[in-house]
C-alpha cells in the first residue's frame, strides 16, 4: 500500500517564524513551520509560507533571507506593534529547552491580510502558532478558502497548549505527527502506546499517523493498520536535535506531494532528520547540504 498522492498541490504553511538563540550566542532563523517550508522550498515545492514578523531589525532579515532563498513573501505580514518572534534555547542532558517569547508577530496573523490562496493545497501547520486568539482565528477561516487536506505537526511547548484547544486539531487532521511522549500527553486514558494509537484513530478522519521515538526512529501507520518502522541507519554527529522533528515532516511532505510510497517516504524523511541534527539550529543556507539528498532522490524542478 502506498500513500495517497496529491499531485499537483501546492504546500500551505501556517504559522511561527522566529529565530533560535542559542547559549553560544548564535541565532539560527527557524520556527518550526518556517523550518518545513525552508526545506521545502529548496526541494522545489514553492510553498506559500502564512506568518507575519515585527518591522524591526529581525523581520529584516528573516525578507533577506527569504528573498535569498527564492521564497514566496506574499503571505509574509508585517506588524509594527509586536516585535519579530525569538526563543532561547537551552539544554538539559542533551535535549532542547525551549522559552518562547510571548505576544510575538506570528500571535498575530490576520486573516484580512492574507494573500489569495491556492485551491489546490495541502495545509502544514502545528499547534504552537494557535495559541493566541488573532492567529487561531486566521486559522480557523483557511478551509473556508480552500478545499484541502491537513497535515497537523503537534508541538506541545508548555504553558503555551491545552487539551481543549488540541481536540480539534486531532479531530480534523487527515495526517497528524507527534512523538511517543506528546501522544501519551494527549490521550492519558489509554493504557499503553498501542491502545493510545487506536483511541487516535477511532476518534478521528485520520489516514495516517507519523509517530516518532527519537533515538528509536519513526513509524508510520495507516488507517488500514498497516504500518512502516525506520531507524537511524548509523550513529550521527548530534551538534543539536532542534528542528529535527521538522526536517522529517517536510520529507513526508515532500512525498505526499509526489506520490511516493510511504516506506520510501519515511526511509527518506528519517536519512533528512538525521543529518539535520548536525547542524547547529534547524535550517541551513548552504545548498551544499541538500544538494546529495536532491540527487539520490532524483528531484527535478
């Protein structure tokens, strides 16, 4: 069994782009929306990226930056009032602690201010960029636009979620990531991994679920039952595991929006993921990077 393919599609992402600021004082462009569409964009998906920035100095860069990557700014908003997003990163027996900055521009993506949007798309957002009531509210009016599966990545950044306000993420998505402890966080009742994975399916439309264990890899299961495991294939360099999780989801992405076979599909999104930890932050500007992964994946654009 393969994974439904959306041809023709074209990546809707909603949500947070902020920049990353790291205990050695470097700062890495990122949020984890941004992330997926950065990778996406140098996979030659053209996403159209919904978020808005500060018109400070780090919205300046976050244009430049996308301009430089050949990025569509049209659904990038400007907000004189609230400053560009930033978190302080930090860690603890090697995993990321995330501070993230309160009343940022992204809490504040107004649906006057979008930009036509297409049809024909496959909406990729978390849950991170719904907890203020301006972006929810935007949010919420996108299937009035357009007619369009959903790709939910769940980001569970205390105090920043509820279980109210996740509900109907999980309810309507037609594909849903998250990893193994965000999945016993959400659904407590059940009483192991197994039955926690049932419950998820019986309560919603979902066709595919990508749950990732870490260190373990990832597996994919489909609402047939059929399922797909991958592992790491060789010990990596870790510099750090920030944005990992969303270099997996712009593979799947990537392999939704061209038809691959799932297995393909996470065997490729777990090879990303991994080099992705090292790198210092989530996202890079070296094409050098991509480009092994752009050939042995034969991508034409």
């Amino acid at each position: 069994m393969t994974a439904t393919p959306t041809p023709r599609l074209r990546p809707l992402i909603f949500g947070e782009v902020l920049f990353d600021r790291f205990p050695d004082g470097t700062s890495v462009l990122g949020g984890a929306p941004f992330n997926v569409a950065w990778h996406l964009q140098t996979f030659g998906q053209q996403p159209l990226m919904l978020s808005c920035i500060g018109e400070d100095a780090l919205g300046e860069q976050v244009q430049a930056a996308m301009q430089a990557w050949g990025m569509d700014q049209s659904g990038l908003q400007l907000d004189p009032h609230h400053p560009t997003g930033v978190v302080d990163v930090r860690f603890h027996d090697g995993e990321p602690q995330y501070e993230i900055v309160a009343d940022s521009a992204w809490d504040f993506i107004r649906q006057e201010s979008l930009p036509p949007l297409p049809r024909n798309a496959l909406l990729y957002h978390g849950s991170l960029a719904l907890r203020q009531t301006v972006s929810r509210a935007t949010w919420e009016q996108l299937p009035q636009h357009t007619e369009l599966p959903r790709f939910i990545d769940i980001n569970l950044r205390a105090p920043w979620w509820d279980a109210p306000s996740v509900a109907p993420l999980l309810h309507h998505a037609t594909y849903l990531k998250l990893n193994a402890d965000e999945l016993a966080t959400l659904i407590p009742q059940a009483a192991d991994t197994e039955a926690q994975i049932q419950q998820l399916f019986a309560d919603s439309a979902l066709q595919y679920l990508i749950l990732t264990q870490g260190a373990a890899g990832a597996m994919a299961i489909a609402a047939s039952g059929e399922r797909w495991h991958v592992a790491p294939e060789h010990t990596t360099h870790i510099v750090d595991t920030v944005g990992a999780g969303d270099a997996f989801s712009s593979v799947v992405l990537l392999g939704l929006l061209n038809g691959w076979g799932m297995a393909q599909t996470v065997q490729r999104a777990q090879q990303f993921a991994s080099a992705v930890v090292g790198l210092r932050g989530a996202t890079t500007r070296s094409m050098a990077f991509y480009q092994p992964f752009i050939d042995a994946w034969q991508l034409t654009f």
